[in-house]
C-alpha cells in the first residue's frame, strides 16, 4: 500500500463514519419531532365531510373515519373535496371518502388515522 | 455604435450568457442581504406581507432580489447551452467539471429555498414535495432532507442554507469557473437595471391557499406536471440522477455520443417548456384542463405591475390598523375603514382579502383592486371566498350539491312532461341544461330560481332577487346600510357603476358606503320569498296568500286602493330600508271584505288563512335547520329526499333529543351565535340524523319548547291530538293529509313556443330570440287531493297533492306541428297547515280529495220497493241535504251491503269543469271517478292516486257520514278499528257497494 492509497482508504472511511455519524444526528433530530404527532380537539364533526389542515374527517350517522390529509404521492395537503372526491392541488391524485385512490399518481390510499374519544371531556384525540 | 449593439441583439449567442448570469447572482446576493433586514424567518409571511404594505424599500429589494434571481437562473441555463453548442465543455478541467454539475443542483436548490422561504401556501407544498423526494433517496435520503430543509414549519434551517451555505459554495464554484470576481461593470449595469425595471412592473406575490391551485416556480411547474404522471417518485431521483451523470460525461463520452446527448438535452428541454406552459395556462382547479382565459387562477395577478407602489402614504394610525389577519397583514383597510360588521365577519379577525380577494400586499389602488370578487358568495366563485378552507369549505361542498342549486326535480320533472325523459326522478344540475324544448322551456321561465344564479347588484335581498350563492340567504343591509348604499347609487359614480347613462357631471367626492351589509344567521321569510313565492308558492302559501288572475291594472283600478298610489317606489320595483314587503303591499278592499296584495313581479295574491305557526311568529328557519337547508352533501333527486325534519321531530309523545355536548360543529357554532345556549337543557333533534333543533329545548320535566330565531319568541310545543295518534284507521295517513287546510289549484295552462317573441334565457341571463308563452287557465283554492306516496323505508303512506302540470304544449321549438299533453299530479307540502285538521267529510265525501276533481259527489239510496232515490251528501259542502228525486230508474250493478235491507246506494259524481278533449277527463282531475291511473300520472315515481279498492273504501266511510255526525260515538269507534264496526252494522245503514 502507498501513501495515496492509504490516505484515500483513511479519507473513505472518515467519510463512512461522518455519514454514520450524520444519520445519526438526523434520526435524533427526527425522533423528536415525531414525539408531537398527536392532536386533541373537540369531537363536534358536523355529519359529512370536514377537511382540515392536518386531517379529513368523514362521520356518518354510523361511523366516524379519520383520514390524513397528506397526499401518498409526495406528501402535499390535501385542502378540499369536490362531490365527496379529494384532489391533491399539487399533482392530483383523487381520493374517495374511505381514503382509496380514483386517480393517480398516487398509488397507496389515504392513511386512516388512529383515534381516541373522550366522551367525558367530548374530546377526540388523533394521532396523525 | 447604436447599430452595433441592436446588432448584438440579433447575434443572441454572442451575448455574454456566463457574465450576465454571473452579476445577477451577485445583485441576488446583495439585494438578500438587505431583504434580511425586514425579513423575519420566525414569522416569514407575515412579515413579507407587512413589508409588502408599508415599506416600499423593502419591496424595492424584494423585486430586485426575486429578479436577479430569475434573471440569474435563466441566464446560467443559456450559458451551459451556448457552451455545450459551442462544445467548449472539453476545455474545462474535470474536477471543476464536477462541481460545474454539482452547481446545477445547487443553483436550483438556492432557487427553490428562496420560493420556500416566503411561507405561503405554495411554499409550503412545495417544502412538502421537496422533503418526499429527497427522502426517496436511498440510505441517506431522510439525512438530506433534514440537512437541506429542516423540519416543517420551522424555516431556520433552509434559511441558513439560502442565506449561507449554498450561497457560499455556488459563489466558489463560479468564481473558480468564470475566474473572475466582478463582472464587467456595463454587464453587471445592464444586469442591475434589467432587475430593476421588472421588480418595478411585476412584484412577485404571495399565494395564501384560499385558492384551491397550487403551482410551483415557474421553473418547477413543468416538473409537477412530469410528477402527475409519474406514480413512483423515485423515478425522478433516478432521471435527475441519470441527467448529471450525462451532464458530467457528456465530456467524456466519444463526441458522437457526447452530440446525441446534447440532442436529448435539447429535446427535453423543449419537452419541459411546453409542459411549463400547459401546466401555467392550461391547468385549473383539480387538475382539469381549462383555456387560459376561462382559468380562475390568474397567472397575470401573480404580477401586478406596480403593485409595489403605493398611492398613498401611510401614517402612523394606518400602521396601527394593520392587524395580523389569519397570519397576514391586509393592506386594505388602510383606505377602507368600513363598519357594520358582525363578529364572524370582522375584517379585524378574517380581514378583507378573505372575502374579496384582489391583492392585499399593496397600497397600489389598481393592484389592490385586480381580480378583486366585488360581491363575494356566488356560487360561481364561492370557492375562492366563503367556501376556501380556512372559512366554510365543509357547508360550501354541500350547498353545491343543495336541491337548491341543482334544481334537479325540477329539470326531470320538466323533461318527462316534455317526453324527453322516461322518468321524472332523474339526478340532473340547472347548470347542465342545453336547448331542447324542455330545457329552454326552463331556461325561460324557470331558471332564475337557483343558488348558483349570480348576484351582481348590490341591492338588499328582496321579492325580485333570485340566487346569489350564500348572499341569497344570509346578507342583510342594516337601515344605515342600505340608506349610504342608496345615496351611493344615486351618485353619479354609483349609477356608473349600474350602467346607468349618466351625463358628465364634474363631481369628485363620491360618498362611498362606510357601512358594510352583513352576512349573518338573521334570515327572514323575506329572504325565501323571491323563489319560494312561485311554482309550489310555500311563502305565500305559509304567510296565507293565493295567487289569482287578477292583473296589476286592474287591482290599481280600485280606487279605494290608495296604498298602492302612496307607495309608487315600492310598485316600481326600488326597496325601501327593512321595510316590511307585506307594509306596504297589502290592501284592504273595502267593498267586498277581500283582501289582497300586489308583489312586484305584478302578480296579485287574495289573502286567506295563514299557517298556524306563521300565526305564532314562526318563520321558515324556525323549522328548517341549517344542515337540511344547505344541504348534507348528498346529491339529491328531489326536494323531499333533502328534508330532514318531518312534523314528528316536534309534535310527538316520543321526541327525539340531543344534548349540548353531543352536537356537532355547525349546531354549536349556530348556538353560541345566537346565544341560545340553556345550561342544563337538552335539544330536540330530528328523527332523521339525530340534528338538533338549535332553537329549541326540552326542560327536566320534559315540556319541550321552541324560540323564534328572530324573534326570541319562546312558543311551547304540544303534542299531538289523541285521534292523530291511536287507532288503525288513519295509521298510513300523514300529518299535512289533515292538518293541510287548503292549497292553490293551477289548472289547465296553455304553453306555446313564439319564435318570433323577445325573450331571456334566465340561466344565461341574457336576451334571446324565441320565448314561450304561458296562459294559466283556473286558479282556486281548496282542500288538497289526496295520493299515496312511497317514503324511504317503501311504507305507503296518504299525502297531499296538487295538480303539478296539468298543461297543453302547442308549436314546439322544436317542431311546430308537435302537441303535448299532460295531467301529472305533485305530491306538496304546502305550508298552510291548521291546528284542528280537517274534517271527516272533507276528505271521505270529497271528489277532490279523492282525485276527481271539484264537483258534486252524491250518495243516492234506492228504495228497493218504490224505486225512488234519496241524494243524500254536498260532497265537499258541510251540509247535508235530503232531497227525493223522483222517477229514476235503478242504476244497474247497485247493492244493498245489509242483506236485509231493501235500498241499494250508490255514488254519483258532476264535475265542476268540462271534460278535456284530450282524455275526457274534467280539467282539474287527477283520476276519472272511480278509476285510476298508475305512476305515470304523477311528477314522481314513488306516487300514486288511490285505487279503485281505496276510493271505495274511502267512499264506504263517506257513506256511514252521510248519516253519522263525525263527532258521533260510532264514528270515532270506527277510527280505532273500522272493520269491527262494519261486523255490526245496523239494518238500517245503507253501504256502497
């Protein structure tokens, strides 16, 4: 082994380490930013479909589905419905009211987001 | 010298590309270190949107900043393609080659950083598309993303990397490419001057998600389009991946090779400019393709020139004025300081610019002022102002979907009377009607009354209004209001505004109105009265009015009727402030006791009973909520599958009931505006969807009540009689089939096609060659026709019905010699209900009742053994009259029902009106005496009039009242179970057959 070869071997593996590192910084940073991912809010959902930053929420007289508002294309917002169909403003996917794709691009449906009621304090919490 | 350089300009490659490009990085630089004065990463819309407003400076750097930047971009894409053209690509060092290519990235990311930083709506999705695909990329995409762009809502770290790092390295890599620092100062001149010049006609501006179209920068747009086709993201990383790497062999490769890669750059870059055009011009909400010019997203509103500049200076209390609105500072109300508003619409909390759009980043009056909605709440832009996302988007989808703006019965209706359709429940929208017979037929006559109909005066709701999205119901003009608003459209300037022709007038001051007309939940009968005073006539029916033939003339003939000559303005169709339409319309006919109004469309209504809870203050919203009136979002076919509410929800021993914490959104939000709130009380709610009747309660001993939402007006409910609820006999009726105390027969219209007639087309709103005449024929008023009708759950149930078209076409539009005819009878609701029902015999000794029409239905008994016949019923007369005819002869067919006895009886039935030539049926008849007809008779496929069996039936109890007094034992017994009463029939009673 030379002096080159040695010094390109040592830089490669500072630079593996400072990618390890560095995904390790990240994924802390991450970490506690997820922490925050759940909201509470009052259950008052008028019947029919109610889209709000976060979540859309579509309550029936017999259920309550709570989906996330975020596109599974590329992660926009979704901010409206159309007759019950949610368009992504960003590359227009379509959505239907259970969450599932009419049109693409994107190709996983809705997520159905997990929720709790608090009947006493007529809260629902909802964890995005 | 002059030629030598507009010389320059036609030798386009010789322009310096590199050196250009290379100031306006450096004016971009510059310029951003003073934009990061004013800015504030913390708040970077908000304080853009104030600097927008109050600081021209700022603005100054902001544009030159944003257009440098353009200039930069654009002028670094012609450098690399004069380069690759002119093949000088292999003179350059590989390693500065290498970072050559990384620049590219970075140059877009600079680009994209600074779009990101001004943190309005598009920003923010595009901050949101960058992190998804930077996280595509394998290992350590997730590392880059949070490196390059940080965490959502949090803009410090893209801020850092714009302000600093990115700029640092690119600033390196063009210095070790172009070896110079400073560009030659007439480049670096040309360039500064070129940045000003746009920053001085376009201000970029702020997007603020009230709009439902997202685009990205204009250099991006062409990639969204790429992404909307492509379903695998990591697909771009991989074609953005696969580009540098061409980008950075393309010097390496065999020249051939290197030249068909310069001819796939070229191609795609093509390819991306065409699709930067579609995706900027021809793309519109949800994606759908639209012409420019019919787009809502106005490209040229994104550059208002000027807009920087303002016209007016602004003081120390304008600045203080300046509130932060949902995020923003609106610059509106520096020139507008208007009042009059109601909470919910306090421009201090929803600001201007939510309502009327335009621009509010600017004290430019035409820049604030461009693509401004001067009355916000049409249907047709309701989606850009009361129903955008942050305010009503949840009510707007659902008043879309509304019977109210679809008109969808009666476009079927009105097509299957032209035999056009084969059925008259068809799911069908005003706004999709063409020109056949049957849809200009309503485009005529019929197509003013819908929501979706566009408000474009600014006058109060009043008889003559017609749709007007949100404002048909909810906007109100206080008497200040209305009074400033009517000086203003005197003004020379307000009749203007009409399209009035006025004379010149050197007149400056205008008297703008300083109060604003509110939108509230204050909704009169007033407000319902302009459609709903025609074709079923609910509101006039409710307030107890009925239509008649009398003209305007002829009642002004009266000269007694003075009112009318008092109230001239109000004839010719001007409004006077909250003055009550019935003040001033109504007049008292002194010779024969009859009242009657004038409405100005000129059309005159005889008064008569009101409704019982229009006489107890009750107006149409006091019933009708909110979520059925607006509609559930559901489409529907006809107007009864929208109601919700249904008498029962009130008037019942077994009310539905829902508590304060258990209700939605809008019912909360309904209450807490109307203050209605008990503590301790619990809602009616409907038995349809369990909605609350937010004006209404239900105490702990259970007494239920109802406040007048206007009024305040605290009315008790009761529940309902024992005779409507106990017992067999009357269990399929519904509650208006009694309690409906007479409604208006229109018989007999007559309707041709004139194509020689002016006419308007009242969908389109504009004058038309060709109209159809309409001649009504008889008006009266009486007790309802009875039917059955179907509900939802198939259970057959008794209702009210009026002639819905009974009507003759002649010379069609379509083909002059064609003839339609048709007898369809409509199931009602007609808003005049009594409290006491009506009577026994109003139903079982009545031909109208029963569907034949006015006329006499008579019960004659046949003596057996003299042979003479007795007339027994006045049909629908409360009287009953015993007159002996004499020589008769015995009808045929007739039985005696008691065996024992020797007379036989029988029904007889004269009509009032002549039998029609087309069936031979009377003119106002739904069924010839005892026959039927099946659905086809009806403007509904789950109606129909009675059968045979059913009219006999009917007729079998007129009979037992022919003697027995409704209030006799025996007749109340047979309410409970009139089978057992017919097993002891006495020998004396004489039954139809």
């Amino acid at each position: 082994m030379n002096r080159k070869k040695f010094l390109k071997i040592l830089f490669a593996s500072f630079a593996v380490g400072f990618v390890y590192l560095w995904n390790r910084l990240t994924e802390s940073v991450s970490a506690s930013v997820r922490n925050k991912n759940q909201i509470t809010v009052p259950d008052n959902f008028a019947l029919g479909v109610t889209v709000t930053e976060n979540f859309i929420v579509i309550k029936s007289k017999e259920q309550l589905k709570i989906l996330s508002s975020k596109c599974t294309h590329l992660g926009c917002r979704i901010t409206g419905s159309v007759n019950n169909i949610f368009t992504c403003p960003c590359h227009g996917s379509q959505f239907n009211v259970d969450g599932e794709v009419m049109s693409g691009p994107a190709m996983k449906q809705l997520k159905m987001l997990k929720f709790k009621i608090d009947k006493k304090k007529n809260q629902i919490t909802i964890f995005i | 010298m002059l030629k030598d350089k507009i010389g320059l300009f036609y030798r386009f490659w010789d322009l310096p590309f590199g050196n250009i490009a290379t100031a306006s990085f450096i004016i971009a630089v510059l310029s951003g270190v003073l934009l990061a004065l004013p800015f504030d990463v913390k708040n970077p819309y908000e304080s853009i949107s104030f600097f927008l407003i109050v600081n021209p400076s700022a603005v100054f750097f902001r544009n030159v900043h944003y257009w440098s930047a353009q200039i930069f971009l654009m002028f670094t894409v012609l450098h690399i393609v004069d380069h690759l053209r002119r093949k000088t690509e292999y003179k350059i060092k590989d390693g500065v080659w290498l970072r050559l290519t990384v620049s590219l990235l970075i140059s877009f990311y600079v680009m994209l950083s600074g779009f990101i930083l001004k943190a309005d709506a598009d920003s923010q999705q595009a901050f949101r598309i960058f992190e998804a695909l930077l996280n595509e990329i394998p290992l350590i995409g997730k590392s880059i993303s949070l490196t390059l762009l940080g965490s959502e809502g949090d803009l410090q770290i893209i801020y850092v990397n714009h302000i600093a790092t990115a700029t640092v390295i690119l600033s390196v890599i063009i210095i070790e490419h172009s070896r110079i620092i400073w560009p030659r100062l007439s480049i670096f001149t040309y360039s500064l001057f070129a940045s000003i010049v746009l920053g001085y006609i376009f201000t970029p501006m702020l997007h603020d998600g009230l709009h439902p179209v997202v685009k990205g920068p204009w250099y991006f747009v062409g990639l969204q389009e790429i992404l909307h086709w492509i379903s695998y993201s990591q697909l771009v990383i991989l074609l953005t991946f696969i580009f540098m790497l061409l980008f950075y062999f393309i010097k390496k490769f065999p020249e051939q090779i290197s030249s068909y890669i310069k001819k796939l750059f070229a191609f795609a870059g093509l390819l991306y400019l065409i699709l930067t055009i579609i995706g900027y011009y021809f793309r519109g909400e949800n994606w759908e393709f639209v012409l420019p010019w019919n787009n809502s997203y106005k490209f040229i509103s994104d550059f208002t020139p000027q807009s920087g500049f303002a016209d007016i200076e602004i003081n120390d209390e304008s600045l203080q004025s300046l509130k932060t609105i949902m995020g923003r500072k609106e610059g509106c109300i520096v020139c507008h300081k208007m009042n009059g508003f109601e909470s919910s619409h306090n421009p201090e909390v929803i600001g201007c610019y939510s309502c009327h759009r335009g621009n509010a980043f600017t004290l430019n009056k035409n820049a604030a002022h461009a693509g401004m909605i001067l009355i916000p709440g049409n249907l047709n832009d309701a989606h850009l102002t009361c129903g955008t996302s942050q305010c009503h988007s949840d009510i707007f989808s659902r008043v879309n979907n509304s019977i109210m703006s679809t008109l969808s019965g009666i476009v079927s209706v009105n097509r299957y009377v032209f035999d056009e359709s084969n059925s008259p429940t068809m799911l069908n929208h005003i706004k999709d009607i063409k020109h056949s017979d049957a849809d200009s037929h309503l485009r005529n006559l019929c197509a003013s009354c819908h929501l979706g109909n566009e408000k474009t005066d600014w006058k109060m709701i009043d008889e003559l209004s017609r749709g007007g999205g949100c404002n048909a119901c909810h906007l109100n003009y206080s008497n200040e209001a209305i009074q400033q608003l009517n000086n203003y459209l005197k003004s020379p300037r307000g009749m203007a505004s009409q399209k009035v022709k006025v004379q010149k007038s050197n007149e400056s001051k205008v008297d703008f109105p300083k109060i604003h007309p509110q939108l509230n939940l204050n909704i009169s009968d007033n407000h319902c009265f302009g459609c709903h005073s025609r074709s079923g006539r609910i509101s006039t029916n409710y307030e107890g009015w009925f239509e008649t033939l009398l003209a305007e003339d002829e009642l002004k003939l009266f000269s007694y009727a003075r009112n009318f000559d008092s109230h001239p303005e109000f004839i010719s169709g001007s409004e006077k402030p909250k003055q009550k339409l019935s003040d001033i319309s109504q007049v008292q006919l002194d010779n024969n006791k009859k009242e009657y109004r004038l409405l100005t469309d000129g059309r005159v209504f005889q008064k008569i009973q009101d409704d019982v809870h229009h006489k107890a203050g009750m107006e149409c919203i006091d019933c009708h909520i909110a979520q059925e009136v607006m509609g559930d979002g559901n489409l529907h076919k006809h107007k009864e599958d929208q109601v919700k509410i249904q008498c029962t929800d009130c008037h019942s021993r077994n009310i539905n009931s829902i508590s304060y914490n258990e209700l939605d959104y809008e019912s909360k939000k309904i209450i807490d505006i109307r203050k209605f709130m008990r503590p301790g009380t619990e809602f009616i709610s409907t038995k349809n969807d369990n909605i609350a009747f937010t004006n209404s309660y239900i105490t702990e001993t259970g007494s239920t009540y109802l406040i007048t939402k206007n009024k305040k007006d605290s009315l008790t409910i009761k529940p309902p009689a024992f005779v409507c609820t106990e017992g067999k006999s009357h269990k399929r009726l519904s509650c208006n089939s009694c309690h409906t105390q007479w409604v208006s027969y229109c018989v007999g219209c007559h309707t041709t096609y004139d194509k020689n007639e002016e006419g308007f087309d009242l969908l389109d709103n504009k004058e038309i060659k060709g109209s159809w005449i309409e001649s009504p024929s008889d008006f009266y008023v009486d007790y309802p026709a009875l039917g059955v009708r179907k509900n939802k759950s198939g259970k057959e149930i008794i209702d009210t019905f009026i002639p819905g078209m009974i009507i003759t076409m002649e010379n069609l539009k379509s083909d002059k010699n064609k003839k339609i005819f048709k007898r369809l009878y409509a199931p009602t609701f007609s808003h005049t209900i009594n409290k006491n029902g009506r009577s026994c015999k109003s139903c079982h000794n009545n031909p109208l009742a029963l569907g034949y029409g006015k006329g006499e239905l008579i019960y004659i008994i046949i003596d057996g053994k003299t042979k003479r016949q007795t007339e027994l019923v006045s049909a629908s007369k409360t009287l009953v009259k015993s007159v002996e005819i004499q020589k008769r002869d015995l009808p045929d067919g007739s039985q005696v029902r008691n065996l024992n006895s020797n007379y036989t009886g029988r029904w007889t039935f004269t009509p009032h009106f002549d039998a029609h030539k087309e069936d031979n049926l009377p003119k106002d008849a739904w069924i010839g005496f005892l026959q039927t007809r099946d659905v086809s008779s009806t403007t509904r496929t789950n109606t129909r009039p009675f059968t045979v069996e059913e009219q006999k039936r009917i007729l079998l109890v007129g009979a037992c009242l022919t003697c027995h007094d409704e209030n006799s034992k025996v007749m109340k017994e047979s309410l409970v179970d009139f089978e057992k009463i017919l097993k002891k029939v006495s020998v004396k009673c004489v039954l139809p057959r």
